[in-house]
C-alpha cells in the first residue's frame, strides 16, 4: 500500500483497539533500488527482533504468540507484500494475529531508524506524518465524457472511485442517433443547461469526497468552456489551488498525470510555505507563537496549536515528561550504517524517544491543527518547528 491511499478513514481504523500485541515495525529503504538485498537483511534483522521481543512479553498470550511466531511475523510473509515497483524510503509494517498484515510503502527524504513497537493497537504516527510530508492534494479532470477524480501524495496519483466518482454524463443530444461526427454541428438546444446540471452533480458528489478526505487542495482540469461554467458553480471555491487546461488527460495514465500537476502543486506549496511564514510573524506579534521542540510539544499537548509548521529533514530525540506536557531534548543519536541492522534496535539512552517529530505531527493531527512541512532552513530561529497558537 503506498501512501496516496492513506484516507483519515484508514487512519481512523489502523487506531482502532486491538489485541495485545498489535505490532508496528519501521524500516528504512533505498528509494533508488527498490527492495535490494540490503533491505531485505534488515527486514530479517527486523523480523528477528520482533520474534525476541514476542517470546519475552508476558503479556503475550501462548495462542496469540504461535499465530504470530509462526507465520505472521516471517521476513518472508512480510516480504510477499513489499511492491517493489513503488518508490518509497521508508517501510510501516502492521502485524497482529488476527488481522491481515499491512505494509506501506512511504516516500521520504527524512532519516528513518528501524524500530519495532508492541502496543494495543496499531502506531500510526509514521503514517500522519509521511502523509504531510507528501503534501497530498486531489485533482479533478472534468470532461463531457467522463469525469474523474485522483488523490495525489509525493509524485502518485491514485483513481477515487467512490463518493460518484469516476462519473458519465447522461447529456443527451439529437446528434447520437447519426453516426460519426457531424463537422461544424452547432450544439444542440438546451446543451449548455444540460452541463449545468451535470456539473451540479459533480460538484454535489466532489463536497462528499472533499469531505471524506479531509478538505484537501483541489486542483480542477478541463477545457475552457466547462472550467469556466464549473467555477462559476462549485460551492468549493476555497480549496482550489489550481486549475490547468484539459489536453487529452482524461485519457492519461495517473502517473503522467501526476507529472502534468506537478508544476501547479509545487508553486502552491510555494506560496502557502510564504503565507504559512508570515502568519507565524503575525502570530509572533500576537503573543499566539512558540517557538523551539520543547515550546511547541507543550503547545500541543494543550491542543492550543492552530498552524504546525516542520522543517522536512529535522529529528528530534528526548525524553517525554510523565505528564505528556514536557520535552527535554537531546543530541539525536548518529544512524547505524546498514546493513547491520541488530545494533539499530538498540535505544541510543534508555527512555529516549527518537521519533519526537512523528509524534509532535500526529498529536497536532488529532487536534485538529493545519500541519505544514517546510524546506530546511526556513525555521532557523526556532531550531526547526514552530507554530501560530488558538489562543
């Protein structure tokens, strides 16, 4: 599974309770070769760990442990599910005795150190905040013959179908009766009132799956005539990013697609880092600003965090208070170079946490806050993450 099909209603059910031990593993990959051999020594390393780890809980039932020893939690089964035709930098391995394995295949630039993780229920802090790292967005391709929407994350493009998508136009005409093209036909009487209502529909169905996937940037495709009639109609006005002139893409394959959009998307991820940046300096004068790791964890614990904003390659290692409110920082400890996977389980310090932005970005998720991951360097000041307050 690759994240472009990551919805809140999956995250929402990979929270879900389960039996102990639901069991998340990370796994660094290379991107550049896709499930190499190396990467398949550390998912042994990975597995093995996973393995000690089960026979020494003993919380772990005796049922629950054979399940999982058994089978579940061989390299090989874990294996069968990796598609090495998906780029990805980053694996997030779910295994529980009775549910299905699930493995994500992430694309990210930042540094991922392997872990395993027993917990009543699955860890998908990894999958909150690869997902905002990928800027996910959704395109909408309008055409009278058929309408289509796609979700996008990092350079993929993945086909919605539901919410009415993808949708076929009943626009009828007196021409369909003859066959072949008639050259310069005028349209039809009542034509344009016949896309009206078409594009009502669409627009109908677009506010469900706008909804559904939690509002995200839309950018609209289509020629002139039917992107003007769609603006001039659509009740969704403040999420759309973009729009770009239909030049045969209804019949394009989602990954060219994705390289039509990719210039849009980026020059609004421009602007909004722009925006994001000066609402920080306006916050700042507000007294509605923290600044720094241990500021902003304490901000959004509280859940007084409005806009989170990360810098893309920063990691943060500490040790969390009891309470949950209080971060003390320490020097993030140096990658192992791999393949050498068994000295990577090992914590750099007992009690601290080296995935402190992982959780930070999933905290403000749950929250309800904007999350923004910015180029490196643009929160020099504030050591890499800073956020605008509610209050």
């Amino acid at each position: 599974m690759d994240i472009s099909e990551l919805t809140p209603e999956t995250l929402a059910t990979l929270r879900s309770p389960r039996p102990y031990p639901a069991v998340t593993m990370v796994m660094p990959v290379d991107p550049k070769a896709p499930f190499s051999e190396k990467d398949r020594i550390l998912l042994r390393g990975l597995c093995t760990e996973a393995q000690r780890q089960l026979a020494e809980d003993a919380e772990v039932e005796r049922e629950v442990r054979l399940a999982l020893r058994d089978g579940k939690l061989s390299p090989e089964a874990v294996a069968e599910l990796v598609d090495p035709g998906v780029p990805a930098g980053e694996l997030v391995v779910y295994v529980s005795a009775a549910n299905p394995t699930q493995v994500w295949q992430v694309p990210t630039d930042a540094e991922v150190l392997p872990r395993v993780e027993f917990a009543d229920r699955y860890l998908t802090r990894y999958l909150a905040a690869a997902e905002q790292r990928s800027w996910p967005y959704l395109v909408l391709v309008l055409d009278q013959e058929m309408c289509r929407l796609y979700r996008g994350a990092a350079s993929r493009l993945r086909e919605v179908k539901e919410h009415g998508f993808p949708d076929a136009p009943a626009i009828p005409s007196p021409e369909d009766a003859v066959p072949g093209p008639i050259p310069r036909a005028q349209p039809y009487e009542a034509h344009e009132e016949y896309v009206k209502q078409y594009l009502r529909t669409v627009d109908k169905n677009l506010g469900r799956a706008l909804k559904a996937h939690d509002g995200l940037p839309l950018f609209v495709i289509g020629g002139d005539k039917i992107l003007a009639a769609f603006l001039d109609l659509t009740g969704h006005h403040d999420v759309v990013a973009g729009t770009l002139p239909l030049t045969g893409m209804d019949k394009d394959t989602p990954s060219d697609l994705a390289k039509r959009v990719a210039p849009a998307v980026e020059a609004y991820r421009a602007e909004q880092v722009a925006a994001a940046v000066t609402e920080l300096q306006d916050a700042r004068s507000q007294n509605k600003y923290a600044g720094g790791p241990a500021e902003v964890w304490t901000a959004t614990a509280d859940k007084r965090v409005q806009r989170l904003l990360v810098e893309e390659g920063l990691l943060i290692a500490g040790r969390i208070g009891g309470d949950g409110r209080d971060l003390a920082t320490v020097p993030y400890p140096e990658p192992v170079t791999l393949p050498q996977p068994k000295e990577d389980f090992e914590p750099p310090e007992p009690g601290v946490d080296t995935d402190i932005v992982e959780q930070l970005v999933e905290n403000a998720v749950e929250s309800g806050a904007q999350i923004l991951f910015v180029p490196d360097g643009t929160l020099a000041d504030a050591a890499g993450v800073a956020a605008a307050l509610r209050y």
